[in-house]
C-alpha cells in the first residue's frame, strides 16, 4: 500500500513557507528534503521509523520527530486450476506416462468448481499461488532457486474424501464415490515462521443417470420382420439438483477470447442424456470380443425367430452410464395371428378343408387307440373269469363289472376215510401228532 506523510511544521517568529524539511525513513539510503509530503510504499513487512526534522531561515534546527511504523505481512494469495488429461478426443482415465500428446480438458461447473467421472484422475495445480508481498505480485515460478519465485514455500492440499493430504504445488487425485467434494488448498508464504491462507474449490463426481424403462416394447412379442420403435426412459440426479457443467477443449487456448483460456463453454457436459441400443447381447457385430456394446444403430427388426437379448445403454455427459438388459419375443407371422373369437367364426371355419385334415385324421387315431385299450381286459377281470370256471358259478350278479363273491356252489362236503385209506400212501393222509400229557 502507498502511504503519505505530511508536515504539519511552522515558524512561531518568522515565515513558516521558508523552512527546510528533511524526511529520513527506514529503508530508504538517501534522505528526502524540501518537501512537505511524501509518497512512500513499504516492499516488506516489519518496523519501519518515519522521521522529520525542520531548519527555519536562519538556519536553526527543530528536534527530530519521529514515528513507528508496523508493517505486518501480507497473506498469500491461493489459486487453484484444474484440467483433465485427453488424446484422440477421449478423456484419460489415469495419469498420463508422457504428456507430449495430450490435449488438456477443464471440465468446469457453473459454480467454478469440477466436474468429473468417479475413478478418473484430475490435476489439480496450485503454482499459480503467489506470496502477497508487492516483490512477488506477478511472479509465477514454485522454484525458490528462480528468480521468478512467486514466494510460496508449501502447498497442502485436503482433498474432501478423508485420504491422507498432500503437498506440492501440482498434485494429481481421483474419487471413487459419487458425489460433491471440497477440496482445500493451503498455502505458506517464507516470511518469519510462515504466514499461510488457504481457498477452496468444489469437486462434482458425476452419478450415474437411473433408467425407469421396465419394458421397452408395448406388447407382449414383436412379429418377425416388423420394424419396432424401442421405448426408453431415463433420469440423471445431477440434472435434477440444477448442475450446470461444461468442458474447455483446450486449457491454452482461450476461443472465447475473454482473456481466461480455461472457461471457454466448448461443450455441454449436463445437456441431454445419450441413448443407445445392442439389438443383439448375444452377437458380438463390431468384434471387439463385447458382446454387449455394439451400439450400431439402424432399423429395429428381426429375422431370427425367438427369444433376443438387447441392451439399453444411457450415458451422461462425462461418460458415466447404465445398462439394462431385456428380453423380447420375435414370433413369426403365422404364430403371431391372433386367434379368432366366437363372434369371428362362420360357418366355412366349421367346414373341414386341406388345413384341418390331418388335424381330423390324428384326432380319429387317438380315438381308435383309446376304444381298443378299453376293450382290453384288466388282471382283475381275468382272475373273475378263472374263479367261475373252479367254483362252478352257474348264475353270477355283477357288481360294477365283477362276479360277486356269495353266487357261487359250495364244494362237497369232505367224507369220513377208513382204516384201510388211512393207512394207503397215496390217500395223502397225514396222521397227527399224540403227545402224552404230564
């Protein structure tokens, strides 16, 4: 800052417009003389000693006045910037090995903070930073050995997500989890035991866009050769909240011309959802050896008759994106018909043609193959039979299709054997057993 001292000094006996001023101020080799204000700005800070003396016409002197003058430090001033490393038009997920041909993106929020995928790395570069002491204003160098040394001697960085901090003036970080982040920097100036200031900036970690389609056909099957118009639904939490982010093609090159090379809206990055379909998860069309990213667009039809599996796919403007699979049936034309209703009938429909003769046919064979199986004897039936035969059944009563068990003759009655058959082998008389009682 410029500071003014001002004499106030007169001449109580003679012409006060004739005295000799002479300012001596710390710092400065010279005295100042025969000005009545002076205009001065203090490099650093610390004590400075401020002092006046005044000699009248004849040449007496007053006595020095002096004044101390504190000058405290100025606090550094924290800057951060931000880019993403890219090649071939698509943004690096990891750190780069060698930057010779990378094209740096600043994916920016309207509130100046970031706006990125999970898991993909941003630099984060603090040497823009510099000491608030006037000799360091413009200086732009993190090197304390160059004669550009902004006066920054420590970078902390706190990155949000409770990782351990880090320090440097650039520093590379990712976050895994969705969400939004602040991020710290703190900067230490060389003065004394170092004075520090810190500044913040917001991290936004895309979420992923939630798809709401359960069924992206309106009816039950699509019929084979048809051209099908898919439904799709889909959301994006961070559209929802009102983020608002865009992407800078090149961090040097200012395209808006607005003096700041790192704001320029190339691209959209919360405009509208990117929708694509796989026709076929089961046919690998590009092979690249996933079967489930052949995002080849052309008319929805199938020849193939079946179950198909396609995938929807909805990317957001950072390249975060879900899949949904679902299974659509393709019948062919003549299963597709729907069948006729009572009302649709007429008499010709009941009139047996060429179509419905071998269905006529079929039907008359069943029915012939079932009368011979009835008329077929059951083992039950068959030993009925036997038992009239050994019991001489002369009148039978059928009981639901079987001979009763009482209508039959009873067997003779057995007779008295003599002595003489008792004692022949061949009667086949058994003589029982006598046991002597005790």
């Amino acid at each position: 800052s410029d500071y003014i001292f001002e004499s106030l000094s007169f001449d109580p006996d003679g012409d006060t417009s004739l005295l000799q001023t002479i300012w001596d101020i710390t710092g400065v080799d010279e005295p100042i003389e025969n000005v009545s204000s002076v205009h001065h700005t203090f490099a650093e800070p610390g004590l400075y000693t401020v002092s006046l003396t005044v000699i009248d016409e004849r040449g007496a002197e007053s006595a020095t006045k002096s004044f101390q003058i504190r000058i405290t430090n100025p606090l550094p001033v924290p800057m951060i910037e931000f880019r993403q490393p890219s090649e071939n038009g698509t943004v690096l997920a990891d750190i780069p090995a060698d930057d010779a041909s990378v094209i740096w993106w600043v994916p920016f929020a309207a509130d100046g903070g970031a706006f990125i995928a999970p898991d993909h790395s941003i630099l984060l570069d603090g040497s823009a930073s510099y000491d608030g002491d006037p000799q360091f204003v413009g200086r732009t160098s993190p090197d304390q050995q160059d004669a550009d040394w902004n006066g920054i001697t420590r970078w902390i960085w706190d990155f949000g997500d409770a990782t351990p901090q880090e320090e440097g003036a650039i520093v590379w970080h990712s976050w895994e989890r969705p969400g939004t982040y602040e991020v710290t920097l703190t900067v230490v100036d060389g003065f004394e035991g170092g004075d520090t200031n810190t500044t913040t900036i917001l991290v936004h970690i895309s979420r992923a866009p939630e798809i709401l389609t359960k069924d992206p056909i309106d009816s039950d099957y699509v019929t084979q050769g048809d051209l099908v118009l898919l439904n799709h639904s889909a959301t994006d939490i961070d559209l929802e909240e009102g983020l608002e982010a865009w992407l800078d093609l090149d961090a040097f090159d200012d395209s808006d011309g607005d003096g700041d090379p790192m704001n320029d809206r190339d691209r959209s990055l919360t405009g509208e959802l990117k929708v694509d379909w796989d026709l076929n998860a089961l046919i690998d069309s590009d092979q690249d050896g996933d079967y489930r990213n052949d995002f080849i667009w052309g008319n929805m039809t199938w020849y193939q008759i079946g179950e198909i599996r396609v995938v929807l796919q909805v990317c957001d403007g950072v390249g975060v994106c879900t899949t949904e699979d679902y299974v659509i049936t393709v019948l062919s034309v003549e299963d597709s018909k729907p069948p006729l209703d009572w009302a649709d009938l007429t008499w010709r429909d009941l009139v047996p043609n060429k179509s419905s003769a071998g269905l006529l046919a079929l039907v008359g064979l069943v029915l012939f193959l079932g009368w011979l199986v009835m008329r077929q004897k059951d083992e039950e039936e068959l030993d009925a039979e036997d038992m009239l035969e050994t019991y001489d059944v002369q009148e039978v009563e059928v009981e639901g299709g079987l001979p009763g068990m009482d209508q039959h003759t009873p067997p003779p009655q057995p007779k008295y054997l003599t002595v003489g058959e008792r004692r022949n082998k061949e009667s086949g008389y058994v003589r029982p057993i006598r046991t002597r009682r005790r």
